[in-house]
C-alpha cells in the first residue's frame, strides 16, 4: 500500500526535508512562542499583576478564543484563497501581536493581543499542515514524514524560550515580563523569514469545487467521531500541564535554573519526535497512532502528581515532549489517508475547531481545580482527560 511512488534521489527527498523544516518554524512561532511560553510568564505575572489562578486560566483562555477564532476563519477562507495566502499573514500577525503585548499595561489590552495571537496562530498551524500534507507527491511515507517534522517545529519555540526567558527573570525579577514578550516578538519576527521562503517553496495546485468539498467534508467527519473526540480530551488535557507545570515547579521551590533545563528538555525532545513517530503515523491503521501519542503524554503528565523533583520533571519532559505535537501531526495523517486532497483544508480546519474548544475550556477549569485544592487538582484533572482521549482514539477505525 505504501510502495507507490519511491524515490531514490537523495536531492528530491533533501529538499522536502528542508521545506518541512521551514514550514515547521510556523508552530515554532505560533505555539511554541506565541502559546506555550505562556507558562514561564505565567509565575511572574501572577506576582506582578496579584492575578489567582483563575485569572491566568483566564490570559490563556483568551488567546484559544482567539484561537477558535481563527480556526473558524481559516475554515471559511482556506478553500477560497489557498493555504500560503493564509499561511503568511498569520506568522506577521503573531509576531505583531507579541511585541505588542511586550508594550502593553492594560490588563483588558493583554487579553485582546493574546486573542490576535491566537488568531494568527490558528491560521499559521491550520494551513501550514495543509502545507506539509501536500509534500511528497502522493507519496504517503514522504508525506507523514514532512507532516510529523512540520508539526515538531513547536519544540524549537518551547526550547528556544526555555533557554532564554528565565535568565531575564532572574535578572529583572518578576517585572521582566515585558521583555519576555518582546523576545518572544522579535524570535516570532525571524522566523517569519523561513517559513515565506518554505511555503513559497510547495507547489500551488488547483482547487476543486469548494461546495463539493465541504458538503464531502461533513459527511465523511461523522465516520471519524472516535478520532474527533479523543482529539477534543486531548486539548483539553494538554494545556492544563503546559499553562501550570511551570508555575508548579515554581510553587514547589525550583530554581530558575531547573526550570530552564525542564521546558528545554521538552522543548528538545519536541523538536526531534517526527523521529520517533515517522513509521506508526505511515503504517499503523485507524487512530493507534494518536491514541499511542496522547496516552505517551498522559503518562508525562501523571509524573508531577507525584513530586516535582528534577530527575522526575526531567522524565515528564522527555515524554510529554517526545509525544504532544505529534497528535496534531496523527490527525493530519489520518484526515489525508482518508480524504481526498480538496477535502484536506476544510477537514484540518473542523479537527482544529474541536482542539480550540479544548484548549479554550482546559486552562479555565483547570485554573478553578488548581484554585480550590492547590496546582496538583488542576494538573490531575489534565491527566485524567488525556487518559479518556486515548481511549475514545484507540476505536477509531480505518475509514479509507
């Protein structure tokens, strides 16, 4: 089944590995900077600003409304005007966005550039993988491979604010976090200069019939309600551990050392998944390969419930790292397998709507668990729904 179309030269396979690369510097941008480094910001806020948790729930939550936002519009839009003309602007919308909340002073002020943050970033992380999707030219190994490397791209954000962040705030104290944002802008600003050169290196093909896509879309979703929920529990699950492991190492007394070396250990092991993943996402049938993902990341988020020591946070890391980017990247493999390809925009698009209302309600009810019986309610109630989510993926079924 996978045979079709080899390829042998070492320049073709060269340079699909180099696209994927620049086109991974979107998720660097849009979620490891722009959404997860959130969590190292987070303590320092809370102690500059006197927010409860419930109020840094609420900063986050802000950014996947914006999130839901944009997904609906790439949704509406992607069909219309192709994924790179919607690629592009999103990355120039994050980088905005963050040096702006770097300048920013007003809490209602953070909450809406948070929001436009999460704008640019659904239509960065939503057409990009529609992007990567269509590397390898019909070849389904190709292609899983450039989806997986795609999708990692966000542990070269997560590794790049690990080991840049906590230094200001030793330096600068808690007040540092406008210079956080401004370092997260200027990182989002430079990556933008790969990924134009990356999207504008996959080839335009012509769109079919868009009414006949969506309608193909809706029909074909209902057969996939497994994946789809298991996709929404995951992004329920996920978030909660990355908006608070942070602020619960900090609350346990960690250096900001430790601390570094933590989120950069995630961020690394992030960034180097697709190789772990590459041959599940090309052969294995049905939702194994996101139900073996999400129940990898379950297990790195059950480790801080019991101790926030380093060799344990380090563990967590490894797994947590080595496994959550890659559910995004299972479910773009399956929707490719078993859609045709004028379906694929609009099907990633309605997958990450589903992920936006988990991430939307994950830090919000988390934050309220972790306000009533400390940080440790609010990451079991993450773990609990990352356990469900592997469990409604694993019925999923071939469909194709």
């Amino acid at each position: 089944m996978f045979r079709r179309q080899p390829v042998n030269d070492q320049h073709v396979l060269r340079r699909e590995y180099l696209v994927a690369l620049g086109l991974s510097l979107g998720p660097a941008a849009s979620n490891g900077l722009a959404r997860f480094a959130f969590a190292l910001i987070l303590s320092a806020m809370r102690n500059d600003l006197d927010w409860t948790y419930t109020q840094a729930g609420q900063v986050n939550t802000a950014n996947a409304l914006g999130y839901l936002a944009g997904a609906v519009a790439t949704l509406a839009l992607i069909d219309r005007v192709g994924a790179r003309r919607l690629f592009n602007p999103g990355m120039v919308m994050t980088a905005v966005a963050l040096i702006a909340s770097g300048l920013a002073v007003d809490h209602l002020l953070l909450l809406v550039l948070r929001a436009v943050a999460g704008i640019g970033g659904a239509l960065v992380f939503i057409s990009g993988g529609v992007l990567a999707a269509g590397i390898g030219d019909g070849d389904p190994r190709r292609a899983a491979q450039a989806i997986a490397v795609y999708f990692s791209g966000g542990g070269l954000g997560i590794a790049l604010a690990g080991g840049a962040l906590p230094w200001l705030f030793t330096i600068y104290g808690d007040g540092g976090w406008h210079a956080a944002w401004l370092v997260l802008g200027l990182l989002s600003a430079a990556c933008c200069l790969g990924t134009w050169a990356a999207a504008r290196a996959v080839p335009v093909r012509p769109r079919s019939d868009a009414p006949a896509a969506s309608s193909s879309v809706w029909r074909s979703l209902a057969r996939f309600r497994w994946l789809a929920a298991g996709y929404l529990l995951f992004a329920f699950g996920y978030i909660g551990y990355m908006t608070f492991v942070m602020a619960w190492m900090a609350e346990a007394g960690a250096p900001a050392t430790r601390m570094a070396l933590v989120w950069v250990v995630l961020g690394v092991f992030t960034a180097c998944s697709h190789r772990f993943w590459r041959r599940p996402l090309a052969e294995w049938s049905g939702g194994r390969p996101m139900a073996a993902t999400i129940l990898v990341v379950a297990i790195g988020a059950v480790l801080p419930l019991l101790g926030a020591s380093l060799p344990l946070m380090l563990v967590s890391a490894v797994l947590f790292g080595g496994a959550f980017f890659i559910t995004p990247a299972a479910a773009t493999a399956f929707l490719r397998k078993s859609l045709p390809r004028e379906a694929w925009g609009r099907a990633v698009a309605v997958f990450t709507l589903l992920f936006a209302a988990g991430q939307t309600a994950g830090p919000v009810v988390a934050g309220w668990f972790a306000d009533l019986g400390g940080l440790q309610a609010g990451l079991a109630v993450s773990a609990v729904a990352l356990l469900l989510g592997a469990g409604f993926a694993l019925m999923q079924q071939e469909t194709s």
